[in-house]
C-alpha cells in the first residue's frame, strides 16, 4: 500500500514494495487544539463516504508501521 522506499516515509518504518499498486503517501495529521501539523512523514489519512449513508465516513491511514481500517460515525 505504501510507496517502494523511503523517499516520502520515514525511514525508520517497515519497508514497502507497493506490491498493491496503490502508492500511499504520508500527509501527517492536524492538531484540532493549535492547528499544528504532525507526522508529516509517518502518516497519511484517505476519507470516503457513500451517498447511502451521510452520518458515517470510513478512514482509511496507513503508518510507518501500520494499516487501519476504521468505521465512524
């Protein structure tokens, strides 16, 4: 899931070989307190939602050493 390398993951992650075909790469996270950015290079977030249900989003976060589905409403 995660891009061949180190070139935008922190290196000291579990390395990848994109054997998915789908290059995920980090974006860190926003601080709801200050607004600041974290993990810029040890995590990245993809939302979806689907037109049946508007009170649920799903989030999907890949990390330097994990994958996460998770479900929220």
């Amino acid at each position: 899931m995660k891009e061949a390398g180190f070139t935008h993951w922190n290196p000291t992650g579990y390395p990848s070989d994109n054997s998915s075909g789908f290059t995920g790469l980090p974006g860190g996270r926003r601080y709801y307190i200050d607004g600041t950015f974290t993990s810029l290079t040890n995590l990245g977030y993809w939302w979806s939602s689907d037109e049946f249900d508007t009170t649920t989003v799903w989030c999907r976060s890949l990390g330097i050493i994990m994958l996460v589905l998770q479900k929220q409403s």
